[in-house]
C-alpha cells in the first residue's frame, strides 16, 4: 500500500530517507528478502525503502533484496495489480536461484499480499532454501472484501471492488487481476476452489501436493502478525491463516478450526505441534507499527 506503515514512520522520522546500497558481504549475517504489498513497490522511501534501511542499520552487514516485479518501480507497482501471481512467483523464483549471495539461504518478510507471494515461493522453490518466513499482515485464506484499499476515494480499487463482486472466477479476471487470484468467496466455494489460478492451489484445496506440503516444512518459523484494528484485509483472522466459516460472511474460524488444518493439507498442524509457527499481534492498522514493536518482535527471527 502506498500509506503502509503512517505509525511506523510518524514515530521514527529517520528513517524517511532512501535506503543505502548494499556491500556484497554479509558479514556472518542471513540474507533477507522482502516483497511488498498491493500499490507499493520495492523501493518507495515512505514504506519498503524505510524497512530496508531500518533493517540495514539493526542489522549492520546484511543483504537485504526489495523485490522489484518487472524494469522499474512504475512497472512494479502496476504487476501488483495485473500480473498473474504464478508468473510473479516464477520471477522471483529465478531471480533468488540466480543470487549467489542468498545460496546458502535467507530469510523472508512478506507485507499484505507480498507475505502469501512469499509462502509460494517457499512451497514450490525450495532452493535456495528459505529459513524463516515472516507474514506481516498477509491474507493466506484470501480476502472476501477491499475496505479502504488505497483509500476511501481510490478509482482504482472503486473499479476492482465491481469486478470481483461481478466474476472474480472468469478465466480473463483470475489471469489479469492479481487481487483475484486470492478473492475467496465463502458463498461460493466450489467456484473458488474449482477456479482460483493461484491461492486454492497453494493452500492444497482441490489435491495435496506432497511436495508444497514437504517444502513449507523446511521453515524454521512460519510467523504470522495479524492487525488487530485492520481496516484494509476483510477479514482479518486470514492474517492467521482464519478465515469466514463456508456459506455465510459473518462467522469466522481459526486455522485450527479449519479443514486445512484438521487434515493437515499443508503440513500447518505438524508445524504447530513443533513450535514452527508463530502467531503475533498488535494493535495498528494495517502495516502500522512502531520501530521498537518491531525490534522487538520481528528483528530476533532476522538474526
């Protein structure tokens, strides 16, 4: 989003400058590799470039890689939108096996739906290996509903809204809306798990894939921050991988409710049972925290 993170700047000023360039040693340190959310790009100083300095300056010696999807920040801002997410996921995919400073394996931080782009890669491309996953704020059930999106007045997200109420299961919208690509209709399941490109796949509802199931296993940690006074994500138990109960868009279930997890589709339940996963909470909107949540939080699972 292109206002993440208001708090987290407002309390740390500093860090509105562009991030610094990177040495080509990571000093002893673990590589991280982030991916931003919907309307923002890899490099905006007011969001993922502020994340990335913080973490240069916390962390002194580490490469930090900002996904960029396409040429430039305009053509990564706009692939959030209309680029079909496995072709994202195959980029960045390449682009991490071509990297030899991340060989030996980094971690990776996922902001809204950069976090569930980031579970794929996990899933599917296991080399190099990921250690760490940290979802801040990502909808891993999908999302049912764009409240404020880019804002209260976004043409943008005024139009997308329309599109998906009116056929989020197309074949020509599931290929060319990215948002889509994880819209979970909770009335009408069939179509979602029958049709949804990208998230009905990875999360292992129509078969399991014992290889997603395998490679998401390989985590250290699986954490998970969800944003207790989120008005963008509806709803926000996704953020925890909940989601609304099938049929209705009331009622909402946990992961340990779900039959994702009773049937251990994707691994989650043996993963929680070893202490793999890891759910966080705090009070912001969403994307909003201050530096020290974060140190505090966030920073043990970089180092």
């Amino acid at each position: 989003m292109i206002d993440v993170l208001l708090c987290f700047l407002v309390a740390c000023p500093v860090l509105l400058a562009a991030g610094s360039p990177v040495s080509q040693s990571n000093n002893g340190t673990t590589p991280l590799v982030i991916w931003h959310g919907m309307g923002d790009s890899c490099c905006n100083p007011l969001s993922m470039g502020a994340v990335k300095k913080m973490i240069e300056e916390e962390i002194p010696g580490i490469y930090v890689l900002s996904l960029m999807i396409g040429n430039n920040i305009i053509e990564d801002t706009e692939n959030g939108f209309f680029m079909e997410v496995n072709e994202q996921v195959s980029v960045v995919c390449t682009q991490l096996a071509q990297d030899p400073r991340l060989k030996t394996g980094y971690n990776a931080m996922g902001f809204s739906q950069g976090a569930q782009f980031l579970r794929a890669v996990a899933q599917r491309c296991p080399s190099p290996p990921m250690k760490n996953l940290i979802s801040v704020g990502g909808q891993h059930q999908g999302v049912y509903g764009l409240p404020k999106c880019l804002g209260e007045k976004s043409v943008i997200c005024n139009i997308i809204r329309k599109i998906l109420n009116k056929g989020a299961y197309k074949e020509e919208i599931q290929k060319h809306l990215v948002q889509a690509e994880y819209w979970h209709d909770p009335y009408n399941d069939d179509l979602y798990k029958r049709y949804s490109l990208f998230l009905a796949d990875v999360n292992q509802e129509r078969t399991v894939n014992e290889t997603y199931k395998k490679n998401l296993q390989l985590l250290d940690k699986f954490v998970m921050v969800k944003f207790l006074n989120d008005t963008v994500v509806d709803p926000v138990d996704t953020e925890w991988f909940g989601f609304l109960k099938t049929g209705q868009a009331k009622v909402t279930e946990t992961l340990q409710e779900s039959v994702l997890y009773k049937e251990d589709r994707l691994g989650l339940a043996a993963m929680d049972k070893t202490g793999k996963l890891v759910f966080l909470a705090t009070k912001g909107d969403h994307l909003q925290f201050t530096r020290e949540w974060f140190n505090t939080n966030l920073l043990p699972y970089l180092q």
